[in-house]
C-alpha cells in the first residue's frame, strides 16, 4: 500500500477560508510558567 502525505503546514497568516478567523500562535505555558512541576496533567488555554 502507498501512503501519500496530505497534510499542510500551520501557521500564522495562512490562507483561510472566506468567513474563518485567521490563525494565529502563541506558547499555552511558558517554561518559568511550569517551573517545578515534574508531571503537569493539564494545560489551560488563557
């Protein structure tokens, strides 16, 4: 079986469709953010 890579690159300013917001990135947490923690189980989105 052939396995054909459809998938496209994310980022900021894409082309999106009439209507969809544009994309946009930025960090969920930061590294000071996590400092201490040795197994975070969840990230919250601001």
């Amino acid at each position: 079986m052939k396995l054909i890579d459809l998938t496209q690159e994310i980022y900021p300013g894409m082309p999106v469709f009439d209507g969809h917001p544009e994309v946009t990135m930025q960090p969920a947490v930061t590294h000071e953010q996590r400092a201490g923690e040795k197994n975070p189980t969840t990230v919250s989105m601001r």
